[in-house]
C-alpha cells in the first residue's frame, strides 16, 4: 500500500513539473506587443546605413555654389562635408576632412559682433573656413547673428554681401548650416582647449518663423485628434508643456513644463538602460515630473524616446496596447514641428541639469523626409 502511495505522489509531483512546463513555455512564447514593437524600431534604426556625405557650399547671388574648405597654417585645403549616418536629415555633422581624420567644426566663443568658425584638431590646432570664390579669393565664414538657440552662418564677400551656407546632397537635397545651441550661456563647452559657443549643424529650410510665441505640444492620434501633453508632479498635480520660440526663427526650439507663474523647467530625455528612455521635466532641486499625453476620456499614456538614428531619438507618445502616437509642437498658425531627442555627443551623457543624467535635449524641429 505504502509504495502504491508513493508511486502516487511521485506520479502527481511529475504532472505538476509538465504542467508548469507547459505554462513558462506558453509565457514565453507570449507576445508583448510594445516590447516587440520596440525591438522592431531599433532593429530598423540599428540596419546598417550606408553613409551618406553632403557638400557644403556658400550660395552666390548668381546662382552658383562655392566650395567651403578648411585651410591650415600651410595654405593646404581640405573638404569639409555634411554626415548623413543614418535614415535621418533632421541634424547632421558637419566635420572637416584632414587626412584619414573627421575634425569637428564649431563656433567659438568670441567678443566681437561675429563669431568664428573652426575645424578643431585633437591637439588644439584650428583650421580657419572659407568659402572659395571662382577668382581664388577667401572668404570668411562667420556666425553673424544669435536668434535664440540658433545662430545664423554666412560667408562674407568683401563688399560686406552675406552668402547662404548650405549642405547638398548627392540627390540635390538642400539643408541649411546652422550653429545650434543648447545653452543660454555663451560659452557651451570646451573641446581641445577650444571654448565653444555653438554647435554647427545641418538642419531642414524652414519657412517664416511667425509670430507666435508658444506652440502647444501634442499627441496626435490616429483618428486625426490631438491628446494634451502635460508634466505631472509627484501629487498628481499637472502643468502646460509648449515649446518656445524666442526669436526669429522654429528650426530648434526649446520644450518647457511652466510650473506655477514664473518656472519654466526644462525638459530632457534621461539617461537610462531602458530600451525606452524616460522624458522628464526637472525641477530645481532637481525633482522629476512625468511628461504623458491625455487622451480626452482621461487616459495617461507615457511619452518615451524609442529609437535612435544617428543624431536623432523619436519621441512618442505609447498607449495602453503598445501602439505608438507621433509627438509635434503645433503653432497657433497651424505650423507642425516634430518633437525629437536630440544629441549633440556620441557619449551616452549629454550633461547634467540640477544633478540628474542627461541622455538627449528636447527640442522641436522642422518635419523632415
């Protein structure tokens, strides 16, 4: 009797090993909708991309393009080119070519009214930019003018005549050279030595900025509706997230929480080993509020950077199903920017805002293709 009841109970604790089998396998095998929506996005950001190099070139009033090389101490020319390294033309590189080496150019800190432009060796040498006209004259490539967190690049001719400064593409595609900064303070970092004030980039033409101050951000939902994007503190108490145009221009615009009459706190994608980066607004002391969409029935759906490409982090808003909603700044006008994480470094902290880790700024940019 005694074996038979063994027999039992060694029979029943062999059923309860294959039905627990049987389940850890059905949950494995379980979808996650989000989870492999995001994997599919990475996947397809993460292909490998065939780099793509844009000229650059000064725009005469005549119709005619004119190289823009750097020049060393010695009078040697070098290219200096647009890099489009991934499925994106929203922010693109734009670096010298010395040899087998990739030199950055940037804006310098300077005193006077323009702003120099420079390739910066790793050893702290400068190579001066010039535009190069038919006849072999130089002319010089300045930052000339500040309009909130971009700054205008011209060369200028002798007479004083500002020439446009673009990056074409091999297709004949055209975006503008900007200097962009992400600070409010002149000097944003130092690289090599070199103090820097700008950033420059390749950015999409934009058309007149309009007058309008603050553009409303936004989930837009299949259906064609908007769900309002908010910052949440940690009492459940919500604020107005826009995005800022503070100058005469909506190719780089800051995204802010306005928390109370007079705070405007910045917002930032976080550092983080999530496959989604968290989007936070920060506080002073350096408190964090959740940034959602609302659905109009009250729904809260997160809002999280999802995938990278190149420069470029896509922010979107996730529903309860995993389904993703594009992010936009949208003017009074109708004007319709993308909400994008930007990086200005391949590392993966940008900087630090009140003591928290940041992965990418928050901006609105010109839809691009």
């Amino acid at each position: 009797m005694k074996t038979l009841l063994d027999r039992a109970f060694v029979f029943s604790k062999i059923q309860t090993l294959i039905i627990l089998s049987f389940l850890l396998i059905f949950m494995a095998c379980k979808k996650d909708p989000l989870k492999d929506k995001v994997q599919a996005i990475n996947t397809t950001i993460s292909k490998e991309f065939k780099t793509i190099y844009w000229a650059i070139k000064a725009v005469h009033p005549e119709g005619k393009f004119l190289d823009v090389k750097a020049i060393d101490g010695y009078g040697n020319t070098y290219d200096i080119k647009g890099i489009q390294d991934a499925n994106q033309t929203s922010l693109m590189d734009i670096n010298a070519f010395v040899g087998d080496k990739q030199i950055p150019v940037k804006l310098l800190v300077n005193n006077g009214k323009l702003t120099p432009v420079k390739a910066i060796a790793k050893d702290g040498t400068l190579y001066n930019i010039y535009a190069i006209a038919s006849n072999g004259d130089r002319l010089n490539i300045k930052g000339i003018e500040r309009a909130g967190n971009i700054v205008h690049i011209k060369a200028i001719a002798k007479d004083g005549t500002y020439y446009g400064v673009k990056a074409v593409s091999p297709t004949g595609a055209l975006n503008d050279v900007k200097g962009v900064k992400t600070s409010k303070e002149d000097l944003e970092y130092t690289l090599y030595g070199a103090k820097i004030y700008a950033h420059i980039k390749a950015l999409p033409q934009v058309g007149s900025a309009g007058d309008n101050f603050l553009w409303h951000i936004v989930a837009i939902h299949p259906k064609g509706y908007t769900l309002e994007v908010k910052a949440i503190d940690k009492d459940g108490n919500t604020y107005p997230v826009k995005a800022i145009k503070d100058a005469n221009q909506c190719c780089f615009l800051d995204i802010k929480a306005f928390v109370g009459d007079i705070d405007q706190l910045p917002i930032k994608m976080l550092a983080s080993d999530e496959a989604n980066k968290p989007i936070k607004a920060i506080g002073n002391d350096g408190s964090l509020y959740d940034i959602m969409a609302f659905d109009p029935n009250g729904e809260k759906f997160d809002i999280k950077g999802v995938g990278r490409s190149g420069n470029i982090i896509h922010v979107k808003a996730i529903n309860e199903e995993g389904k993703f909603y594009g992010v936009k700044a949208l003017s009074a006008d109708g004007q319709l920017n993308d909400v994008k994480g930007v990086k200005m470094f391949k590392i993966p902290v940008e900087s630090k805002v009140n003591g928290v880790k940041i992965y990418a700024h928050l901006k609105a940019l010109p839809q691009s293709k």
